[in-house]
C-alpha cells in the first residue's frame, strides 16, 4: 500500500511540475503527503 501511494505521489509531482509554477508544485505534494499520513 505504502510503495503504491509512494509511486502516485510521484506521478501527481511530475504532472504539477508540467502544468504549474514551483511554489504550487511543492504545496499541493504537501496536501497529498498530510491527507496521507491522516489516513494511516
């Protein structure tokens, strides 16, 4: 579960990172990574 979530954020960064600026790519991985550990 761990190593699936890990390859999605992975994805979702380089995504951000093609559409958007760098200040929102850094905060919205931030969003996943804390909605994460919420769920753990």
């Amino acid at each position: 579960m761990k190593i699936k979530s890990l390859q999605f954020h992975g994805m979702m960064m380089n995504v951000y990172h093609h559409q958007s600026n760098d200040s929102i790519m850094l905060a919205i991985p931030e969003l996943f990574w804390s909605i994460e550990l919420s769920k753990e």
